[in-house]
C-alpha cells in the first residue's frame, strides 16, 4: 500500500481531538475517539481516493485511518491513562476497555487552555 506521509496525523493533532471529544464526551469509548479522528480525516479530503499498486497494477480504494495515526492514537489514550486524566470503563458493570471515562476534569481542562 502506498501511504503519504503528510496525510498522517501529528501526535499533538490527535491529542487535541482527543482532548476536544472527552470535554464533550467524558464517558465515551476508544472506537467512538477512532470515529472522531476518522471524521477528521474525511473532512480534510485525506482517506478517500488512496491507490494502491500492485504489479505494476493500481487500484483505488477508500483509505481507512492508517496504522501509525491509530498507533498514534493509541499512544495518546495510554499517556491520558498514565496521568490518570482518564481511567478504563464507565461504571461499575463496565471497568474495562473499550469504554474510558475522565476522572481528573481539572488535568483535562488543562490540555485544553481552560481556565
């Protein structure tokens, strides 16, 4: 497959988006935070119309999030758990990934400039 490494997100873009969603959102799920960079993306016009050349051959096809901005992703949410901004699941039914609620609002308010 063949990646262009400008439509890659910066890790701070994704962390803003992150950030942006748990403010509205403080009980959400990973695949939901996946949906708002994705969303993202699609706005920019960055994940549709990729080709991929195989023998010489090239096919179009709809680019999904690539692995370095998921990995990206994923190293966000783990550096937002690390600090204890949020915490895995969102209740006592559910204390587990995928579900992440924020349990520190002040830390959060702080990322986003918030007084």
């Amino acid at each position: 497959m063949h990646y262009h490494d400008q439509m890659d997100l910066s890790k701070e873009e994704i962390l803003k988006m992150i950030v942006r969603h748990l403010s509205v959102f403080p009980l959400t799920s990973i695949g939901a935070i996946r949906e708002v960079i994705g969303s993202s993306l699609k706005q920019r016009g960055l994940i549709n119309g990729v080709t991929e050349h195989i023998s010489g051959t090239a096919a179009p096809y709809n680019r999904n999030i690539s692995d370095e901005d998921i990995r990206l992703m994923n190293d966000c949410i783990h550096d937002l758990l690390n600090s204890q901004i949020i915490m895995p699941g969102n209740n006592g039914e559910y204390i587990d990934l995928p579900w992440i609620h924020v349990c520190d609002h002040e830390k959060l308010k702080y990322l986003t400039g918030q007084p």
